[in-house]
C-alpha cells in the first residue's frame, strides 16, 4: 500500500481562460523571465511535463517512420517558428 500512496501525484483538471492566446502569450513571457516552468504550465492544464515530452518525441519519431516533416518546432527548434510575445522589444 506505502509503494502505491507515496507515488501518487494529485493533479486537478486544468482550466483555460477566456484568450487562450493571452494566455499562452503570458506563460510564454513567464518561462522567458524565470517565473513558471514547463512543468507550472503544463499543470495549468491538467498535464506533466514529462508526459508531454515522451508524447512530443513519440510524434516526432512517428513523423520520420513515415518520411514526414512536422509543420511546427517546439522548444527552440525552429527560431522563425518561435511565438510572439506581444509587447516584447524586437530581438527577444
């Protein structure tokens, strides 16, 4: 029973607001300046961080077994892809 309780992590449903781009914009901003990490984000929305790591590298290599090239880059991997922070000064 102790193996079983003491892994148990409680993560209640995550919640959007009503723009999610200003929402998004700002967790943006948050990471930028060392306020919240991935991991405060993604359990703003129910998730873990390490969940959605495993499920971004099983697409991306789901994409390659099918000779496919994905549209998007997250976490830096495509500088022109990054998302605007609106209000941030050029050259961040």
């Amino acid at each position: 029973f102790g193996k079983f309780y003491n892994a148990t992590i409680f993560r209640p449903r995550g919640w959007q607001w009503v723009d999610p781009q200003k929402e998004i914009n700002a967790a943006v901003e948050a990471m930028h300046n060392g306020i919240m990490s991935m991991q405060d984000v993604s359990s703003q929305y129910g998730r873990d961080v390490e969940e959605t790591f495993s499920q971004w590298q099983r697409d991306k290599e789901t994409a390659e077994a099918f000779g496919l090239e994905l549209a998007f880059f997250p976490f830096g991997g495509n500088a022109a892809n990054k998302p605007r922070v609106e209000g941030a000064a050029d050259g961040q």
